[in-house]
C-alpha cells in the first residue's frame, strides 16, 4: 500500500495527518510500540499492563495514569518539563493522554523540529507536532526533556 492510501485509510483516527506533514520511515513492525520507540527501545513492547504481559519499568507503578508514564520516561532521563521548541544539546518526548487523561501515545522530537511515531502495531513515521492530534490519541499532555546523547567521533 503506497503511503498516501495509508494516510487517507487513517483519517477517521488522525484527521490532520495528511501526506503533506507526514513521512513514513520503517515498515510494519509489532515488536515494539510508541511508548518503547519514545525511549529508543525497538526490543520490546512496553505497557503497564496489570497481568505484566508487556515490559514496564520495575519501579514504576504498572497503571495508565500520565504520572506514571512521566516517572517511567523519567528513569530514561526525561525529567524537565518544556514545550516543543526544538533546543540544542536536548532530546523530547511528547506523552499524549485522551479526553480522559489516559495516556495514550508517545513521541520523540527529531533535531529539525519534527516527531517520530511508532502508530501502534503499524509503521513508524515523522511527522509535524500537531498531526496526530485527534481521536485516536488526544492530544499532547506533557513534554519532557533530557540531555542529548554525545555521540564521539569514533561512533561509540
């Protein structure tokens, strides 16, 4: 399926996700989801799920509340609340909650100010910070930052 077919099939969920502010970058993959692809964890699909079926941070209560993904993206560094500017030497993380305030998505910022997304089960994709605002996931919450990873000149 091209992408601007998957983009249009996605309307009902994502109404402002267009082709326009969206790009498509991996393939289909369930192994992981949003919540672990926002932590730059491919390995695994993370979920607070009470039956602890899915992996969730041990310390962290196993509840779908937005303190409890805070304090999980906190473990991974993300401790200072902010907007999603993008700032130099700073990695963000987008928790998205429903009406409810529920969480239900995560995303990072990349450093030319757009967002990654795992889309469930789906494909991964880049896209403009208000382009999954909707039904299916809400809107943003809360962003979080930490300092961003210094890569050395030998790649390590």
């Amino acid at each position: 399926m091209k992408f601007d077919d998957l983009v249009r099939a996605m309307q009902p969920k994502f109404p402002q996700l267009t082709a326009a502010n969206s790009r498509p970058t991996s393939p289909y993959d369930e192994g992981y989801n949003c919540i672990a692809w926002a932590a730059d964890d491919t390995d695994r699909w993370w979920e607070p799920d009470p039956l602890f079926q899915q992996y969730w941070p041990p310390s962290v209560p196993r509840e779908y509340t937005l303190d409890a993904f805070v304090r999980a993206y906190g473990l991974q560094g993300y401790i200072e609340r902010c907007n999603a500017t993008v700032e130099m030497g700073k990695q963000k993380v987008a928790i998205y909650t429903a009406s409810s305030g529920k969480p239900t998505h995560a995303a990072r910022q990349l450093p030319d100010g757009w967002w990654a997304s795992k889309l469930g089960r789906e494909i991964d994709i880049e896209h403009e910070f208000e382009a999954l605002d909707g039904p299916m996931y809400g809107t943003v919450a809360v962003i979080l930052a930490r300092p961003a990873k210094q890569h050395s000149m030998s790649g390590k």
